[in-house]
C-alpha cells in the first residue's frame, strides 16, 4: 500500500509452487534469509503480473532487484492475447473463473486478514503457473520463449534506472521549454526533492509539486523574497526548504550544463508525419508477427 508515504509499504507476501499456496507476513519474509536467496537467483523464475510495482517494493523494502524475473503480462501480449491486458480479464478469458474484487481496496496492513481477503490474496497467484505454461506453449511454436525472458529482464532494469534521483527531472515533461540552465537548476531541486522525499517518507506532493519546481527553476530566485513571491509556492515550504532551495537554485545555474540531456519537446508538425508514417510500419511489421506493436 502507499496512500500518505513516498515508499510502498508490504501489505501481504504471497508465494505459491505446483499448486500450493502460502500467505506470508512481510515481517516474517523480511527476516527470510531464503527468500532472499530465492528471489536473487536467476536461474529461479519469478512469475509476476504487471510487475513493475512488484519490482520498487522489493527494490525499496529489502534494498534487492530481483532477477529472473517474468512478467505474464508481457508474456500475454507476446502470445498474442492483447497489449496491457489485465490480470482478471485474462483468467477469465483462459479460465472462465470470474475473479471476486470485493477485497481489492482493503486494508491490508490490519491483522487478521478476513477470509475475503485471504481468498483474494490466493485468487491473485493461483493461476500464474497455467497462465505460464499457456504463454510458453504459445511462445515455443513461435520461436519467443527466450524473447520473453529477454524482455521481462529488460523491462526490470529499465524501471531500476528510472528510480534514479539524477534522472527523474526528464519526468518533468512541462519543464521542456525551459533553457539548459533553468533545465540544469530543476534536475538538482527534483533530485533534492526525491532524496528529501526518501528521507521523510511522504509523497512527492506533500513535499513540493512538480508544477512548482518548474516555476522555481524558471525563475531562478536569488533570495527568500523572490522566492515567495512565486506564485504557488507555500510559506510553509518557504520557512522549511528556503534557504536549501536557493542554494539549489544557485548550484544549478552556475554549473556547466553544456552535456546535460535535456527534457524531450513534444513532436513538431512534421515530426508528427514523420512517425505516423514510422508508426504504420512497425504496426504492419506487428500484424505480421501477431505481436502487439508496442511491444
């Protein structure tokens, strides 16, 4: 769960093998020397669903990147079942079992979990190894069993590098139009804010928004006054982070950003041409592959 925290907190750890299945408390995993070694291994698959939010918590709560990871979901799409699809729709459409989602927005941090919740918690990995075994199939006739280990591997590492502090100003989409040196000044105070947020473990919002981040690098204030005179800008922010956001400010400007990458623009017209017509390409390619064309 994350509702009033910057990292997710474990609710629940489910495990399941050869059709038997386990509800764990993260108290207890955490202090698992074997699930560590399990979930490190690489020549032990992980089968996962949509697991990018899987991967930062285990990232985030055990300070662990798994490997051997495998993700259904992209393993779904490659077999052909449809791009982002999700996990009920496939049950039901491999298994005609209609999943009960009356538990999905429980607490699941209270203890003991109800017998709903339990039962949801199952619901959630019983079908991961049939689904497995129906994408493998599908996947050995064409040829892409190895293509979905490659790229659920893939797919890990990229999220892993988007956590980066030092990258997560190219988030910031809004902030294109501002010059390298404004851009150079809101990479070090989105990078402050992602380590200020790590520290006090709250929400990147209930620190500073994106949206007044952009505004301060945009202005580069040299003083406490000019920051407050920011439209947006809380007092209270200014009282606690004033002095540090200044010195942001100044750091950022007056740094050599000459090589820094900068935010990506949207498209122009004729760039907008250009890959409608690249587009089309890949999606004639896709058809032709029966692979979803995002992938």
């Amino acid at each position: 769960e994350r509702v009033n925290t910057f990292y997710p907190i474990p609710g629940l750890v489910q495990l399941g093998l050869d059709g038997e299945f386990c509800l764990v408390d993260p108290s207890v995993a955490e202090q698992s020397g074997r699930f560590r070694e399990v979930l490190a291994d690489p020549d032990t698959p992980k089968l996962l669903y949509a697991m990018s939010e899987d991967l930062e918590l285990f990232r985030q709560w055990l300070n662990l990147q798994p490997a051997g990871v495998i993700d259904l979901q992209i393993g779904a799409a490659m077999a052909g079942a449809g791009f982002s699809l999700g996990y009920a729709r496939l049950v039901e459409t491999l298994f005609g079992e209609t999943l009960d989602k009356c538990a999905t927005r429980s607490d699941w941090l209270a203890r003991p979990l109800s017998d709903a919740q339990q039962r949801y918690a199952i619901d959630d990995i019983r079908f991961l190894e049939p689904m497995y075994q129906w994408v493998s199939a599908l996947l050995r006739d064409r040829g892409l069993e190895a293509a979905l280990v490659e790229e659920s591997a893939r797919f890990a590492n990229e999220l892993a590098g988007q956590e980066d502090p030092d990258n997560h100003y190219l988030k910031l989409r809004a902030g294109w139009t501002l010059s390298a040196q404004q851009q150079g000044v809101l990479k070090e105070l989105v990078r402050w804010r992602e380590l200020e947020c790590q520290r006090r473990d709250r929400p990147r919002n209930r620190v500073l928004a994106d949206a007044l981040l952009i505004a301060i690098a945009e202005r580069l204030p040299a003083s406490l006054k000019e920051l407050s005179n920011i439209q947006g800008v809380p007092s209270g922010a200014v009282r606690r982070y004033g002095d540090t956001l200044i010195e942001l400010v100044s750091r950022g400007s007056t740094a050599d950003n000459s090589s820094l990458e900068r935010i990506a623009p949207p498209l122009s017209r004729d760039q907008q041409g250009f890959f409608k017509q690249l587009k089309r390409l890949f999606r004639n390619a896709a058809e032709d592959a029966d692979i979803p064309m995002e992938l």
